[in-house]
C-alpha cells in the first residue's frame, strides 16, 4: 500500500507542478507580458490545460485512489487519509465530465472573453448576449453529468465550495438580506460621512511604500512571495515557497490601492501559511473560495478598516501624506474609509452594501440555470433588483450587469462565496477575541504576530484537508452563519452614524 | 497526407507549447522568483522536462513522420517539406537516447550545478572533480547511443550545430589559431591604449535609458518582448511575439552593461524575425547556436564597437555622461572600447583574444571525450594552455577552469559555437557591406533598418529551415571560414594599434 500511496503522490505531484506552471504563465500574462505575446500564451496555457486534465483524470489515479480508499486509516483526519478521500471526490467529478464538453467550454469563454470586453466598450448587452446564453448552455449541461442534484446550482457551488449545498446558502442568505436593506435605510436617513480627503492627489511611489510597510507587518514574507502591479489584483500560488501578490494604485484616492495590498496579502498568507507536509498534492491551496475570502476580508476590512488598526497607522500616513491630512483628526479619517454609500460596482462597495451585490448575482445565476429568466432579459431584471437592494438603477449596463468578469469566463457558482467569506471573517473573528483578548491593544500596537498565528494553527495550515462547513465546525464550533457578520455591521455603523 | 501533416503539426505544437511554458519557467527564475521558490520551480520544470521529451519522442509522431517522409515534395525548401525532414531528424536523434539517461542527466547536472558552486566558492577544483567525472562519462555514454560516428565529439556538437562535424570545426580553428595567437602578439608590443575612463562611476538609470535607445534604435521590437535584469544576461522565446532579454548594469563600467544589452538585442531580433509560417513547430527557432551567436556578436561588435555607430551616438553618451567623458575625445573613447588585453574570464574578453578562450575549451573538451586527459589533471591542463594561448595563468581555478557554468550544466559541444559565429558574423558582414556599400554612412547617421531588413530576408525568416553550413552557404556563397574574420581582426586593430 505505501507503494501504492507514492505512486499516486508522485502522479499528483506532476499535476501541481503543471498546474504550478500554468499560474506562472497566467501571472507572467497579467503582470509582465508584451501584448504581441497574447496569442502564443494561449496556446500555451490550452495545451497546459488540456495535459492537466488527462493526467489529473488518468486511469492509474483511478486505480491507485480505488486500491488505497479500502484501507483502513487510523486517523482519518491524517495527510494521508484524507489525500486520498479529497483525491477520489476530485478524480470522480473530474471523470465524469467529458473532454469534448472541456475543450467546448474553454473554446466559448474564450470567445465569450473578447466578445465581454466589447459589449462593455459600447455598454452593448446585446453583443454579449448570444455567448453568454452558449456559456448558460454548457453549465447547464455541467450540471446533468452530476444528477441526481438536489439542485441544479449544486455541482457549480461544489467546485468552489466542497459539499456546499444551494439550499444552506439560499438559507443563510435569507436570514442576511432584510437586515442588511434594514441597516442601510438606517444609515442613509442620518447625517453623510465625508471623505472628500481621500480623493486628492496621492502619489504612487508613497502609496507603495506604505502599503509594503503594512502588509510586512501583518507578516506576509517576501522572500516566499512578491508584489506587482496588475490591472485587475489578485493573488497567485505557484506551490510551495512562491506565493504573488498584484495591487493597482490610483493616484486619485488614498485608499484603494492600501486596501488591494492587504486584501490581497490576506489571500497570500494562508497560502503561505499551508504545512509543508502537503505541498505538491491538491490539499496544497485554500479549503474553498470562502475560507479564501475570509481570509482576505478579515485583513483588509477587520484589521484594516478598525479603528485600532489606526490608532497605530494614522499617524505615519498623516506624516506621508501631510499635503491631504494635515488637518483631518484620526476619528475623521477613520469615518470617511469606513463610508457606506449604495453604489453600482461590487468591488468598490463598502461593508455595509456589499453582500447585497453578491446576494443580486446569486439570484440571477439560480434563476438563470433553472430557466425562469432568459438571458436576453438579464439587463432589466439587473437593474430592478439594483433598485430593490441598493435603491439606486446603473445608466447602462456597463456599469450594470456587464461590470464583472465572471459570467464570461464562465465562473457560474463563484459569486456567493464572497459574501460566505464575509460571514465566516466574523465567526473566526469573535472566537479569536475570544482566545486573545488582548487582541486590540496588540493591533493599536501595530502587533499582528499572534493574529496570524492563531490563522495558522486553526486554519492556513489545514490547507483544502476539510471542506468549508467541516473548517468552520472545527474552529468556531458552529456552521456558516450570518448572526456575527450582522452583529458586526449593526455596532460598527451605528457607533459611525449614530443611530 | 494533408491530415497526417495536420496532427503532426497538432503534436508538434503541443512541443513547442510546453518548451514555450518552461521558457516563462525559466525566465522568471532569474529575473523575478523569490528565493524561496526555487524547489518548487525545480520540480515543475522537472516535470514539464519529462512530459516534452515523453511527447516528443511518442511513437505516433515517428509513425507521421515516417509516412510524411515517402511523400515526394515540389519544393524541398518549402515550409512543409522541411518540417518533415528536420522532424524526422530530431525524432530519430532524441528517440535513440533512452529516458533512463535522459533522467540520470537531468539529476547528475543538477547535483552538479550546486557543487560547482560550491567549488567556485573555495576555489576548489576537488569539489566539483567527481561531478564533472559522471558528466564527463554520462556525455561519453550519449555519444555512444550515436555510434557510428566519425568522432566521439560528433553527436554532441550536432546539438549545437546541426549537421557540423568535428574534423570541419577543428580545420577552421587551425587556419585561425596562429593568426589570432600573432596578433596579440603584435599588439602587445605597441603602446597600450587607456580605457580608464570606463571604469568611474556610470548611474545605472542612465546606463539604462541609453541601453534601451540604443536597441530600440537597432529595432528591437518592445511590443513583442521586454528588458529586465538578471545576474547573468541571456535572451529568451516563449514563441511568436513574445521574445524577451535581460541585461546588468555595472555602476563602475560605462561599457559593459550597454554591449551586454546589444549582445542580446542581436539574438533577441533573430528570433523576432522568423516566419510566422513556421510558427509553433521546432523549426521557430534559431538555425544553431554559431549561427545565433553570429548576430549578437554581429550587432555588439561590427556594429557597437564600430568607429561608426559612436560618430552617431557619442555625442549622445557624452550628453548623458558629462562627468566622466567631457574631456574624452571620439577616438579615444573608440579606441577604449576596443582596448585589448589578454584575460582570465572569457565573457569579459576583447574581440581579438575571445577565440582563443574558445579553442581552448574545444581542445579540452575533446580530450576529455576521448580519454586523453582525465578530469583530475584539468586545472594543470587549463593553466598550460592559458600561458600557450594568452601567455597567462589564472591565480586560482575560480579564475580558470571553473568559470564557466558549461560543463557543470554538462553543455559539453557547446563552446566552439561562440567562436564560429564570430567566424560566420564577418562573412555575413562582408556579404553585407557588398550588398549595400552605403551602409557604414546609414550607421553614421543612426540609421540600422536596411541592415535588419537585409538579415531579417536572408537569416532570420528561415529559422531553423536549414542547417548551419547550408545556410552560411546559400548566403554568402561559402561554408564557413576564418579568412574574414581574420581580415577584421587585423585591419581594425593594425588601425587601432598602428602597426
């Protein structure tokens, strides 16, 4: 049997390595690449995608997995066990979708790429429409090879969150949505915060400068990682010891590019923080899209947008920018990064709004799948569900449905995990004030070693051992649940807006 | 035939993508990957190594080619006919070399590499002795997969040099030797020239900004490449449109990091000049290693060594570098940046002692594959001859036999190829210069296009169509040979030196 398990080690090793060198290459191309180098990479990363997917699907896994799932572990939670429980869970969904409906899908996102960029350059949905109605296609035929479902939205959420069902996410976020509509009518009838400081001139080079300072102290390590500049931030992991970071400056507002860096940093360091006693095998990455997220948010929004974070940073970003914030006191600064104001892009909505994107674009994505919408109607439902959430309606549908990447790009089942992470940032974050009280004085002190340890031990270092609910039960004692994120929202804004 | 030659363009194309995606590998690991990536980056491109050379040599690609081969071509030079031919060529080669070599040498080189440096750093030969013994046996062992062979040297130069044996190599390197051995001689016995003002202090923003006119100027296309740093220069293509260089800058030498930049600008612009036709197949490349060098060494020196190009640009350099060149006439400063002087470090040589370097390692070289000197013996071996040829002798072996990173990398075959594109860049440029007689008032005024035009139609467009012979034939009318080269060497530095 060990000869067996070092087979199938070695054979997912070559795995991660092939999918290790395809994140090299898509970072390569939104970091460094020439544009006469676009076409040639995507043949590139086709011929990586198409290897990867025969040797992750090869029939000696299949054996290998077979042989080692009728041993008997002692430990079911060891490395071992649970390499090869996640490894048949992954080859089993993997076979069962065919190669042909692999290279479709890849052809027409593709396609339905360029044909995005275009309809947003125009804010002309009717471009877009026909590829994303064959996208809307394929994923529903995704689906049909995982029947019996309870639901049609199961298997798509299953590929980002392991053994999430639809109907706990439709649960929680019923529970999420009249508290956050209810928190934003309290806070648009009270007096508007003001951040017109943050819309001045801050120069690049010392928005760089600081925000390495913050994202060094929070304990991302540079020499297992670096930071560019990217159009769209993201983070990247190419196995063990290289994790990447992207940020963008805008030298039009203070805070965003800040903000970037310690979100992404936030992803980084739970790649970072993975045990070493996994690398190589696909354990060696998030546990899902919403432990990612958690982690992500937690730096950029608990840390980063508390007070006590700064208590400690506010005089040093006064001191770089003294020609904005010479005479903004540090209770100003902190209501003006904190301002809730309904606006059409989720990636620039603030805490409060937030979730209710998310909540609009799981809607559509479920209507979408079970038919009771059709494509072709997409703007108009958009933009009436704008209204009823966020009540305000997008002058066009760039700034509406057409402003996120994912639909192109066929990512059908991403969308909720961003509002689950927001969730799960708290439930972890109420536990850790539990275990480390004197956390808020440590972070007032600018000390965030024994912030990240805690995210070590509890979490960075499972990697993808345990699905999401299991990760969540373990470490907080309950499932996913909303109650500590609207907790959270309600002191947090009524001390701002004093309602 | 027409499908046969479709799959064998599919399955070559998956070649050259995944040769392309180990070239990315590459690139980042000596410009951007942090320290801590470096096992991870060892294993993927371990793993890409071993999926190229599995794909490669697969029985179907032999089956294609076999059938293709019986096809009679029109045209025996076109696209098709060739790709065929070399294919065949490259199959039958790489298939008579088992995978257990093939693995066994990855590992030797590799273990190799790190005691190598090891051995620099002591300067202590013994070190590194038993690693270049197995590399030694394991090339001897290679070229016995080739038998019969003419010379054991053989199949390890046609690697490098397609189609170029031993015997021609070492009747070119006989014609030269003496020749470049009397010039030095007579140079050394007039009086030296000073290049002292090279060697102050050159701001490496400058050096840069300068570098980058140079070889936009030369015509290095940035839209489909770009210039970053690295420890040690080097260019590289990931496939059409995207070819890359690296460079170094020197603070305290004015020259170095500027002729490293045009260095790699000359292979870089081959590469950007090759048919689109033969994009994708093994023929996208240069038509050797001699031959590529021919241009880097061709826009380096025939051109940025030239009285010429600094009647254009020195001007120019002064304006950058007032402090350290007000005083320093054209000729003065021509006749620095072609100051020679025999010494220890072969990439640091002037034009008229590189050969010699060269020649040195070939004979090494070669004695060691035929058993005639044992690798223990080689830093006796190698200081001899430096006192021979140079009438030097390096204090240590980190100054000498261990410079190169070559033989631990077990690039044995690889040296002479430097000395022959030297050879080949004066035929070209003799061809050239007959060609189009204006051309040294076209560099006069900063003006290289109809230079690159004429090498882009007679060298670069065939890439790898032809072997290296065949090609210096077909456009300058003879093989290769040392006459013009010669010619240079002693009209320039009878100028230079006045004798």
């Amino acid at each position: 049997m060990e000869k067996a398990l070092q087979e199938l080690k070695k054979l997912l090793g070559e795995v991660m390595d092939l999918q290790g060198a395809a994140a090299v290459l898509n970072w390569d191309q939104q970091t460094f690449m020439p544009s006469g180098g676009a076409e040639t990479r995507g043949e590139q990363l086709g011929t990586l995608a198409k290897i990867t997917h025969d040797k992750a699907t090869s029939p000696r896994i299949g054996e290998l997995l077979e042989k080692l799932t009728a041993v008997g572990y002692t430990d079911p939670d060891s490395d071992d066990a649970r390499l090869v429980r996640n490894g048949l869970k992954d080859f089993t969904k993997a076979s069962k979708v065919p190669s042909s409906w692999v290279a479709e899908f890849a052809q027409v996102t593709a396609v339905g790429q360029e044909a995005w960029e275009k309809s947003r350059e125009g804010s002309d949905f009717s471009k877009f429409q026909p590829h994303l109605e064959k996208i809307v296609r394929l994923r529903q035929q995704y689906a049909e090879y995982f029947k019996p479902y309870d639901h049609v939205y199961d298997p798509l959420l299953d590929d980002f969150e392991p053994g999430l069902k639809t109907r706990e996410v439709q649960a929680i976020f019923t529970g999420l949505r009249d508290e956050q509509v209810n928190l934003i009518k309290a806070i648009s009838s009270r007096p508007q915060v003001d951040d017109a400081f943050l819309k001045r001139q801050y120069k690049e080079e010392k928005q760089k400068a600081f925000g390495e300072d913050v994202i060094t102290r929070f304990g991302y390590d540079w020499n297992c990682g670096r930071q560019d500049k990217a159009a769209h931030p993201f983070t990247t992991s190419f196995g063990l010891g290289d994790v990447r970071i992207t940020t963008r400056y805008l030298e039009d507002d203070g805070a965003s590019g800040l903000f970037s860096s310690m979100h992404e940093a936030g992803h980084a360091m739970y790649e970072q923080g993975i045990s070493p006693t996994i690398k190589r095998t696909p354990m060696f990455t998030g546990a899902s899209s919403a432990i990612h997220e958690s982690q992500s948010r937690m730096w950029e929004n608990l840390v980063g947008r508390s007070h006590e974070f700064w208590t400690f940073y506010y005089p040093k970003f006064q001191a770089a920018f003294p020609e904005n914030l010479a005479n903004v006191s540090l209770d100003t600064f902190y209501k003006g990064i904190n301002k809730v104001q309904p606006s059409f892009i989720r990636v620039e909505a603030d805490e409060a709004t937030y979730n209710l994107h998310v909540m609009l674009r799981l809607e559509i994505e479920i209507a979408l799948l079970e038919g009771s919408i059709l494509v072709k109607d997409l703007p108009a439902f958009w933009n009436h569900k704008m209204q009823e959430y966020l009540g305000i309606t997008p002058k066009n549908d760039t700034k509406g449905v057409l402003q996120d990447v994912h639909w192109s790009a066929g990512l059908i089942g991403y969308f909720p995990t961003y509002a689950l992470g927001n969730l799960i940032s708290l439930q972890l974050w109420e536990k850790i004030n539990a275990d480390i009280p004197s956390l808020p004085d440590q972070i007032r002190s600018g000390n965030f070693a024994e912030l990240l340890d805690w995210l070590r031990k509890k979490v960075h270092t499972h990697g993808a051992k345990f699905e999401p609910q299991d990760l969540v039960q373990r470490v907080t004692g309950s499932k996913i649940t909303p109650e500590p994120y609207i907790r959270y929202l309600k002191k947090k804004y009524s001390e701002i807006y004093g309602f």
